[in-house]
C-alpha cells in the first residue's frame, strides 16, 4: 500500500506576532522611533525659529552700527550716487559683516546705497514708515533681493532728528543652509540614541521571553484558564507561597482543609495557621515527602516543591477517613486474632466438658461451666458498676478480651467512677481506646503484664490515667510522641503511624484540656487527659408533690 500524500506546505503568513518576546519586540522598537521621531521633531521646530530670531536680531545689530552721525551728516550733505560716500559706506559694512544688503534712505524713502548701483536713487519697495517713525523692525519679508531676514532702524542727525532709515537685510538661504546643516547631526544622535533603545528593547524582550517560556498570548490566557479550572476542580488541597513566606494562592479545597477563609492571600502562612507543625511542613522547615500533620480533627498528608523563584507549592491530601479505616482495620485484624484464640480456647473448654460428661463426673462438668461462665460476667459486672456510659463500658469490656488473649491483664482501678452525663461519649472512646491499645502495645511481653484504666469524674470535668507496666517513655521524647508522624513501632496495614497520640492531645485541647505522660507508679507509662467540661451539670430534683411518698 503506498503511503499517504504529505499535505503541501501552508503558505508563510506575515502579520502581528503570536508570540509574547516578538509582539514586546515589536511594541517597544515602535514606541522607541516614535518618541525619537518625536523629540527630534519637536527640537526641529524651536530650533528653525531661533535661527530666524537670530538672524533678525544680526541685521538689526548691523543697522544701528551703519545708523551713525557721520552717514547722517553725509546723507543731508550729498546727493544720491554710485560713488557718493553714503554707497561708499554701505558696501564697506556690508562686505565687512557679510550682510546679503545695506540701504541707507532718507524720509521720502528714496535709497542712497544698494547692492545693486541701479537702484539707488529710486523708492524702496517695502514701507520704511514705522523705521521713519523710530522703531526699530525686525522681520522676515520679500525685496527686490529677494526672501531675507531685516533689521531696520531709524536714522538721526546730531540733533536726535529722523532724516532717514537704514535697512539691513540677511540672505534667507544662508538660515536656511545652517538649519539644513545643523539636521544630519541631529539626525545621528536621534539614530545613536534609537539604536541604544532598540538594544534595551531587544535585551529587555530576551529577558521576557525566558520568563515566559516564549508563549503567545493566547497560550498564556489559555493557560491561566486551565490553572484556574485545575486548581478548583482538583480535590487536593493547594498552597502556593513566595519567597517571604506570604500566600500566594491557595485553592477551595485547601481553604477547606486548613480551615481558612479567602482573605488570606498575601498574608505571612505562620500568622495565619499559627505556630504547629502544619505550619513547619507547609514552610519547609519539616523535610519529606508525605509528611503527616492534624489540622484541627482533619488529618492530613501534605507535599512541599520549591520553585524556581525561591518560592514553594504545597498539596494537601485529606487522609482523615482512609486513618479511621486503617485504624478499624487494624482493630479488626486484632478482633479477628483474638476470636480465633478463643475459638481455640472454645474447643479446648468443649472438649474438657465432653469428657467430664462421658465419666459422668456431672458435679465436676457443672463447676467448671459456672467458672468459666462466672470469670465473663464478672468482668461485664465489674466495668459497668464503674463505668455507667454505655459505649465507653462496651469499649473496655471488648478491650478486657482482647488484652487476656494477648497476655496482658486489664484492670479497672477501684477509684473509677464515671457517670453517664458524658456530653460527647464518642470523643472519649477515641480517647480510651488509642491509649489502652498503646498501653497494650507496651505492656505487652514484659513480666507481669498489665494495664491499669482510672476515670474519674471531677464536677463535669473528666480525668482519665491510663498506665501500663511496659518499658515507660523517656522524658527527653514526652513531648515528641504527642506529635504527627512520630512513631516508635513499626508501620500497620495501612502505612502510617504517629497519629493516635496526637489526635487525642487535638482532642483533649480542642475541650480546653490537656494530654501528657509521666512515669507510672509501678514502672512504665502513665498517660494522663484531662477534659473539662466533659459531663453535663446534674439535673434538680423535682420537688415532691404532697401527698407522696418521699
């Protein structure tokens, strides 16, 4: 089969860039000759009327030094020829200042000296009234010389009277020549400074094109739709910050997770979640990857990336249900072990009451039912005398089995009493039943191994001690096993550890409590909670109606 026909190459299309460093480019190079052309233009134009300005006040100079005495004097004194000395005057200043003419007239306007010998003696063809009037004029006007720059002044005897004028005139193309030759300098130092801010322009457009990734526009706008549309669109939690420390961005769900609301943006992250260690993972300061802290009753499995900027963004991962499941699955797993003990314990008491039955030893048979029988209910009766809640005595009694199936004795102290007034039963059962199974852990292979439950009910605060005779804690680790993550043991099932101790401090703090482990009596651990406010205030006493009995 023959291949496929490649399409033919689409034809080069020239237009407006895509791209974000070509349109800059393009944008600034543009700007940069405007403003160039601009200035230049604008120096231009001041420069063309200073030039003139210039040259009328040149002519108007030559013309009081020509308006002497001795030419006035002259003046009255000759007639107007060729060679008269009021020519003779005027050509030698004119030569000498190198002025494009110098006419000297009396009041009727008729010119003693010109340029040209043929015309003097006629009028002059401009009006000479306001010179004759004695003020002095300074334009730019036509002649019989042509386009010229003028200064005329009025011309005075010895006695200060007018007996005439002078009008001096500058070649308007010489001006012109010198605002012409004053343009290719310009020129080069508005090329010069071009060629310095296309350069900026370029380097400044380098500079942004490795910024942005050399994106277009659109590729850019697509891309802040998509971010926006990920980030809340994703269930994981994002926290993105800066240099500083400060918020940068932070997503739906990570406002949920952290318990924040949305004004938090710009803010310092330790200000706003307070010291803790939620906030040494979210700024660094705690290295690793899937670091696990507790925000409140959530837990939660948190990531750290720096960014190129110096910055960092942080995932967080909601791991509250999946520990609950871990940790009912390792609950369970111990459930199953210790029903398959009994299980085992079952057969071995059916058999033993078997064969007291087919010896006929009915006396034997009904003793050691009762015993074993007496030994359960004892326990039940011993826990609920003292524990009236319903689903803390559940727990314990449950507890009780599972501690004699591993070797480890369950005591309940003489001084527990604890009242059915518990205002949250459920938060305490998580109390109980992460310390007793610590306990338990601990106690566990040492020599007489126990583990010794005290509740207490102290007006409506709850006191509860749990102790065990295993090894004890180290003062110098009391404080780091209340925090998430830390863990002795190794991992279960579901593959952390480090949560149970400090979801119950979370616990007994969010009460206005407080957890903490000393040294036991006996040896060992002794794990304190102390939770005020944990049992609701004692109902009063209906008065008696008359006529009962008390």
């Amino acid at each position: 089969m023959s291949p496929e026909p490649t399409p033919p190459a689409g034809r080069r299309r020239f237009g407006w860039p895509q791209r974000v460093f070509s349109q800059v480019l393009l944008m600034q190079l543009a700007i940069a000759t405007g403003v160039t052309v601009l200035a230049t233009g604008l120096f231009l134009a001041p420069l063309s009327e200073q030039l003139d300005d210039q040259a009328m006040r040149r002519a108007l100079a030559i013309a009081e030094t020509t308006a002497s005495a001795e030419v006035a004097e002259d003046l009255t004194g000759t007639e107007p020829t060729a060679t008269g000395p009021v020519q003779t005057e005027a050509e030698r200043i004119r030569r000498a200042t190198g002025a494009e003419y110098v006419v000297i007239m009396d009041r009727t306007g008729v010119r003693w000296s010109h340029t040209s010998p043929a015309q003097i003696g006629r009028v002059v063809s401009t009006d000479p009234s306001e010179a004759l009037a004695g003020r002095d004029v300074m334009e730019i006007d036509s002649g019989t010389l042509g386009r010229s720059a003028r200064g005329k002044v009025p011309l005075r005897d010895d006695s200060g009277a007018i007996v005439g004028a002078v009008s001096v005139g500058i070649e308007y193309d010489s001006v012109r020549a010198r605002l012409l030759a004053a343009i290719p300098g310009l020129l080069a130092y508005a090329g010069g400074a071009l060629a310095v801010g296309a350069l900026a322009a370029y380097l400044i457009s380098r500079r942004l094109q490795r910024q942005t990734h050399d994106l277009a526009f659109s590729d850019i706008s697509a891309l802040l739709a998509e971010r926006e549309a990920m980030l809340h669109g994703i269930r994981e939690g994002v926290v993105a910050l800066d240099a500083t420390g400060r918020i940068r961005l932070m997503n739906d769900e990570a406002e949920r997770l952290l318990g924040l609301g949305s004004d938090v943006r710009g803010r310092p992250l330790t200000e706003v979640l307070g010291e803790g260690r939620t906030a040494d993972v979210l700024t660094g300061r705690v290295a690793g990857e899937d670091l696990v802290t507790v925000r409140g009753h959530r837990v939660l499995i948190a990531n750290r990336m720096p960014t190129d900027d110096g910055g960092a963004v942080a995932t967080l991962r909601d791991r509250t249900e999946l520990e609950q499941l871990g940790r009912e699955l390792d609950s369970t797993r111990g459930l199953i072990d210790a029903l398959r003990a009994q299980d085992h314990e079952h057969a071995n008491r059916m058999h033993t009451l078997l064969g007291l039955l087919e010896l006929e030893m009915h006396e034997e048979a009904v003793e050691f039912v009762t015993e074993v029988v007496g030994v359960h209910r004892a326990t039940a009766e011993q826990v609920t005398e003292k524990i009236h809640d319903p689903l803390l005595a559940s727990l314990l009694v449950g507890k009780a089995t599972v501690a004699a199936e591993r070797g480890v004795s369950l005591r309940i102290a003489p001084d527990t009493l604890l009242p059915d007034r518990l205002v949250d039963p459920r938060g305490i059962v998580t109390v109980v039943g992460n310390l007793v199974d610590n306990a338990m852990d601990a106690a566990a292979g040492s020599t007489d191994a126990r583990v010794e439950v005290r509740l207490r009910a102290e007006g409506r605060t709850a006191v509860l001690r749990i102790s065990d005779s295993g090894p004890g804690v180290p003062p110098e680790q009391r404080e780091q096993i209340f925090t998430e993550g830390w863990s002795t043991k190794e991992l279960p099932a579901h593959g952390k550890r480090g949560i149970g101790l400090a979801l119950v401090r979370r616990l007994a703090e969010r009460q206005g409590g407080s957890a903490a482990v000393g040294e036991g009596a006996g040896g060992g651990a002794e794990f304190t909670v102390v939770l005020p406010e944990a049992l609701t205030e004692l109902a009063d006493p209906e008065p008696a109606v008359a006529g009962e009995a008390p």
